[in-house]
C-alpha cells in the first residue's frame, strides 16, 4: 500500500525529508529485497554455469545491481556504460549519448544489460544497437523497473522487477537532479 511520508527534519542523514509531503512510497525495501532475489534465482537458472557478462547502466542501477549481483550463482563479470539523453530533463529526447563504454570484450558471450527503469525504452534500444555489431553470443536486458505509461519503442525485456505508475520515480539508485539515490525504498516524487 503507498504511504505518504511527512518527515520535516532537514537534518536527516537520507536527506530526503527535506521535501516533506512530495515522497510516496511505492515500493517498500522489503519488497524490493524479495523481488531483486527472485530475479537472481531466475537469471541463476536460464545461464546455469554459462559465464555472463552484466552491465548495469550508471548511474541509476547501481543500488539494484549491487543487490542483484550478490543473488546471482553462475559466474559473471561485470562492466559499466554510461548514457545520457539530450534535451528536457525528466523525458527522453530520443537522443542517447555513450558517456561510457564498456572495457570488457563481450564478442562470443551472453551479455545482460542491467536498468534502473525502462519509460519510453528509447536508452534500452540505443544500448542494445550499440552493442549489437560486438559479436555477443547474447543480449538480454533486465530492468527493475517499468513505467506504466506508453510503451513509445519496441523494446525487449527479459526480466521486469516492478511496473510503476507513469509517475516520477526516485529512490534505489533513482534520482531526481540526482537527488534522492539513497533512499532504501522506490517512491513517487509528484502527486498522485
Ligand atoms: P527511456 O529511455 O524513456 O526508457 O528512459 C529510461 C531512462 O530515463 C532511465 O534509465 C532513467 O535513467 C531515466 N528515467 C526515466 N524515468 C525516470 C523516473 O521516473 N525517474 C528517474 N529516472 C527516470
Ligand atoms: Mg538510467
């Protein structure tokens, strides 16, 4: 169930209370902890002992990809990219920039793409279609998060964590101006 968290002091250490009214939890971290370990198990069965190369996409997945990660049992590597989208803030632009690329060589294997949140799915497929000329074996995508809102891109997602209202969403790893990452829990930043 959401819940409107009212906290006022700014001295907070999270630091989020400073917006005291403007935070609705939708996702307790309870539920996350369950929901991300049960991706693990799935993603731990589909590649069994096949080694896998996941790439969690900074900064935003960084929190769930931690968590991921350690309930993950076949071997991985891992690596990082980078993106940014030109133009509004808070919707894509349709323009996504590589600002890191990846170290790791992923010719002849299975790759995983690790995403805080899918919305249009526009930085899923320019990601996909970066890759794409690299030789994998594989590449998949799992995204915590989905938005509600309209699907813009046909993109295709493996693993889903959650679908969200087509809402702001902050907190695990998800800012707003780069705000609110630390939150342990996924909220909604507007009104409902
Ligand atoms: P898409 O390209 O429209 O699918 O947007 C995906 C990217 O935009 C995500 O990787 C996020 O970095 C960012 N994003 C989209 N919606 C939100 C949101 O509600 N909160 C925070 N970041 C978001
Ligand atoms: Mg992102």
């Amino acid at each position: 169930m959401a819940s409107r968290t009212t906290g006022s002091n700014l001295s907070t250490p999270r630091g989020w209370a400073a917006d005291p009214g403007v935070i609705e939890t939708l996702i307790s971290a309870d539920r996350l902890r369950h929901r991300v370990a049960d991706l693990g198990k799935e993603i731990s069965r589909d590649y069994g002992e096949s080694e896998l190369v996941m790439v969690g996409v900074l900064k935003g997945a960084i929190i769930f990809f931690a968590d991921l990660i350690r309930s993950v049992t076949c071997p991985i590597e891992i690596d990082f990219m980078a993106v940014s989208s030109y133009g509004e803030q808070t919707t894509s632009s349709g323009v996504v920039r590589i600002v890191k690329d990846l170290e790791v060589s992923i010719e002849d294997r299975d790759v995983l793409i690790v995403e805080d949140i899918v919305d249009s799915g526009i930085t899923l497929q320019s990601l996909k279609q970066h890759l794409d000329p690299r030789g994998a074996k594989s590449i998949e995508a799992c995204a915590l998060l989905v938005k509600s809102g309209d699907l813009r891109e046909d993109y295709d997602l493996r693993y889903t964590g959650f679908q969200v209202p087509d809402r702001f969403i902050v907190g695990y790893g998800l800012d707003h101006a780069q705000r609110f990452r630390n939150l342990d829990f996924v909220a909604a930043l507007d009104g409902p």
